[in-house]
C-alpha cells in the first residue's frame, strides 16, 4: 500500500501494552529527511532570533537567557510562529498514535515545546513528571511526543526515561536548573531501588512517546553535534482548569475553575474538525 507522507502507522498492540507497562515508547519513525532538514532551519531561525519573537511565543527559558553557557535553550510556543509547526500540532502522524496511547477518541492540543542542546554543551534537563509543571488543569491525562531532528545518543544528551515510573505517583516539580538527579532525594526507598533509567537512541525524524508521570530527564551534551527536539503536548479533551490564578499560558485568555480548557489556543486536534 502507497501511503502519503502524512499518513500515521497504527501502532501495534504490542507497541500499546510496552506503553502501559513501561510508560514510554521508543522509537516511532514519524518525519522524513526532507522535512528534518526544514525544520532544523525554521527552528534554528526562531532560536537565532528569540529576543524579536520572545513577545510572541508563550514563554521563553530565563535562566538560559540569563546563563545561556550553563542551560540549555527552551522555548515554549513556536507553534504559533512557524506555519510547517503548527501543520505539525494537527498532523495524524503524531495526533493518532498519541490518542492510541492516551486511550481516548478526542485528542486536544496543550502546547508545544523546544529544547536545543548545543554541542559540547554541559547543560541538562533534571529528571522530572511532565504533570508536575501541569497541575493546574485536570485530570492528569496527558501525553508527551519528544520528536528529534538530530540522532541522539547517550553521548549528545539523548533523553532518559525510568521504566515504570509512570505509577510512582505524583513528585515535586523541580526548576528547569536544577541538577540531573535532584529529584532522587524525593524518591521512597524503594523507588530508588527502582530508578533504573534507559537511554532512548533515537534518530532524527523518529520519536519517542511518554506519560505525563513518567520520569525522563538528559545530562550533557558531550559530542561534537547538536541536539535539537521539537516536543508536542497533547490532553484528552475533557480537562478543565484546576487553578485559575493566572492564565494557564502567558498568551492564552483567563478561563475560570472548572472551566474546559478550550478555544483557538487549545484546538482538538483528533477527529480533525476541517
Ligand atoms: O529534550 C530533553 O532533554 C527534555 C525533554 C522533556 O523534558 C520532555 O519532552 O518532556
């Protein structure tokens, strides 16, 4: 069978049940070189320019701006900048494998992400829960799609995930430098006597697949080449706000407790509406 470009690979059940046991997936081909090619352009453009669209995106790392030699770039939002990115945030490469994991119908966009690791780079991500940052809509049912465009290894700083992790429960959010492992002195005694991370090598184009409990994090990068991943947030349609103290993103309009967390920022991205 001739498939377009755009055309998502069901996953297999075997694919579903190594989700539901270990709380990540690895590695799910989803771009083609072409397309990794273009994105590491419109990408690189936006970094090399954070400060004329920082306004326009929904939050931008301060303690990279601040000590860009020690932390890595991360940017949140450039969706709303870049026209092949947000063709992304709809497409059923990603959209209908996230909704297979998720075990839902009706998938809704959360948001996007950045992380640009340069080369020989020391700065890391700390180990940490995606919900921990999201706490303030619910319920937790969320889910992470880590979509590189360069191969990444254990020696550029390649993601890590703990097997299993995803059950432990809910841990402190930590700051975004932190060191790796500051969140082992949160862990129960018996946790840390789980907490066996695998690395996930992954070549560019291909993707990983996480829970919003599962523990992840990645240390340096120590080689010669950058590592660039595009990361996309997605959430049953059903969550609403938790907190409503402030709005849930720096652009995104002011929505009451208990409300839908809907509208253009928030689009459902499966079934397609178009
Ligand atoms: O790219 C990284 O190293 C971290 C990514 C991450 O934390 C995420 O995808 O949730």
């Amino acid at each position: 069978m001739k498939t377009s470009p755009s055309t998502p690979v069901p996953l297999t059940n075997a694919q579903r049940q190594k989700f539901r046991d270990y709380g990540f997936l690895a590695s799910v081909p989803i771009l083609s070189q072409d397309e990794v090619w273009e994105l590491r352009d419109r990408v690189d453009h936006i970094r090399h320019n954070l400060a004329k669209y920082k306004s326009k995106l929904y939050e931008v790392e301060s303690a990279h701006s601040e000590r860009p030699d020690e932390v890595i770039c991360h940017f949140l939002g450039a969706w709303l900048i870049d026209s092949k990115l947000r063709e992304l945030v709809f497409d059923p490469r990603l959209t209908v494998p996230a909704a297979q994991l998720l075990e839902v119908d009706r998938l809704r966009f959360w948001h996007d992400q950045v992380f640009y690791k340069p080369a020989m780079h020391p700065g890391v991500v700390p180990w940490h829960q995606d919900y921990s940052y999201w706490t303030r809509v619910a319920p937790a049912r969320h889910i992470t799609i880590h979509l590189l465009l360069d191969d990444a290894d254990e020696k550029n700083g390649c993601l890590q995930f703990v097997p299993g992790s995803h059950r432990w429960g809910l841990l402190p959010s930590l700051p975004f430098d932190s060191p790796l492992e500051q969140i082992l002195e949160y862990l129960s005694v018996e946790h840390a006597a789980d907490f066996l991370p695998q690395f996930a090598c992954v070549p560019a184009g291909s993707a990983t697949f996480h829970h919003s409990h599962t523990l992840h994090g990645s240390a340096g990068n120590r080689s010669t080449r950058p590592r660039r991943a595009l990361v996309f947030n997605y959430m049953c349609a059903q969550t609403r706000v938790a907190d409503d103290i402030q709005p849930l993103l720096r652009l995104a309009p002011h929505l009451p407790v208990g409300a839908l967390v809907e509208g253009e920022l928030f689009p459902i991205v499966l079934p397609r509406l178009d």
